[in-house]
C-alpha cells in the first residue's frame, strides 16, 4: 500500500508541521435595535472614515477603529482585536466572511462577525 494515501503512516521527519495558530468567530445572534447594545467609537478615531471588516479586500492592510455592538467586544478583545489594532485581510469570501493576520497568528470571521468590526485602511 502507498504510505502517502495511508492515514496511520507516520509523518516525513523532513516535513515541518505547520507552527501557525488559528481562531474562528462564526455567527452572532440576533441583534436588536437598542440603543444599550450599540458601540461608541472611541474619540480617538471618531473622524476616521470607517467601513465593516467584510467589506476590505485581500491584501488590505487595516486598523480597527472600534465595533458596531457591544456584544462581542470580549470576544474581540481576549482575540487581540482592539482598537487601534492593524490587521492584513489574507482572505476573504463573496458574502464577506474573512480570514485577517493578527501579529503572529490567523483569525477567521463569518461575515456577520466581519460586518461588527470598523476598520479604517492603515495609512490613515
């Protein structure tokens, strides 16, 4: 039996596992239109054009101003994405769902998580 179709065969010394870390944030629930669950921009950024995370493309290099909702702003935080934060977009899907590079690691967003980020191209 060929050993590179065969699950149990042990992996090739020569061949270097992957050291990179990954994360995923898929969907959110229902958001509703109150007032409580709405997020500030920190005053920092407030007059900084911002746009959604879903809506960069590869290869943009982004920082984040600040998010939509409270929601998941924990999540966001204990996931080194805070205000201030620069990001490279690595991928991205038609519907908006994107992987992004944080430092030394990769987090993927479903395109409702992507949608809550504003982000303002890094230049700025």
């Amino acid at each position: 039996m060929d050993d590179q179709n065969n699950p149990d065969s042990q992996q090739n010394p020569s061949q270097k596992s992957g050291n990179w870390k990954f994360t995923f944030l898929g969907g959110m629930s229902e958001i509703g239109p109150s007032d409580d669950n709405q997020a500030k921009l920190p005053q920092t950024f407030a007059n900084q054009e911002s746009f959604p995370l879903a809506l960069s493309q590869v290869g943009d290099r982004v920082k984040i101003l600040g998010f939509k909702t409270q929601e998941m702003v924990n999540q966001f935080h204990a996931r080194g994405l805070t205000p201030g934060s620069e990001l490279q977009v690595i991928s991205r899907t038609p519907i908006g769902s994107v992987i992004v590079a944080v430092q030394d690691y990769y987090i993927g967003l479903g395109s409702a998580m992507a949608n809550q980020i504003l982000v303002t191209d890094s230049e700025h």
